[in-house]
C-alpha cells in the first residue's frame, strides 16, 4: 500500500480512532484546538502542503463552518474528501 498524506480535521473519538491506525502506515496530520500537538487551524499548514485524503471528523453542526476552509486550497481533484459527519448529504 502507497504512503499517504491524510489531513484530519478533528481528533475526537472517531478521528482519532482511525488516526491511530492510519499513523502507523501514513503521514498524518492533524488540525484540533484541543488536542495536544496538533495544529490549531488550516493557516499553520505549509504552502507547498497538499494532502492525498482529506478526512472531517468534526460535529456535523460545524461542518458548514469548516469545509470553506479548505475547499479553496485543497481543491485538486486528485483530493480524496471523507466525512464522518451523520446526516451530512454526499451532495453537499
């Protein structure tokens, strides 16, 4: 399997259960103001930073507030988007 760079957005419960495991095997990244050692927002990336996978693991209630953040930069289309966010529409 191809070493992947996955940015996490959110390391509550979900995402950091799957953190855990994919850290093992991928360059992970991560953006959570609470959690120690992560980056605190998309600002703090480096410019030349471009993630293979993008994964939201934040409440679905902030999702709206959080995608704008990264849609501008992070839009190749060669980015894999992945939500954990319940009753979140694919179209959206």
């Amino acid at each position: 399997m191809d070493k992947k760079e996955i940015l996490m957005i959110g390391y509550g419960a979900m995402g950091s259960a799957l953190g855990e495991v994919w850290q093992e095997s991928h360059s992970l990244t991560i953006i959570d103001p609470f959690y120690p050692n992560a980056l605190i927002n998309p600002n703090q990336l480096l410019s030349t930073y471009q993630p293979d996978i993008i994964v939201l693991a934040v409440k679905p209630q902030v999702v709206t507030k959080v995608v704008p953040l990264y849609q501008e930069r992070f839009n190749q289309p060669s980015t894999v988007w992945v939500s954990l966010a319940a009753g979140i529409p694919l179209e959206f």
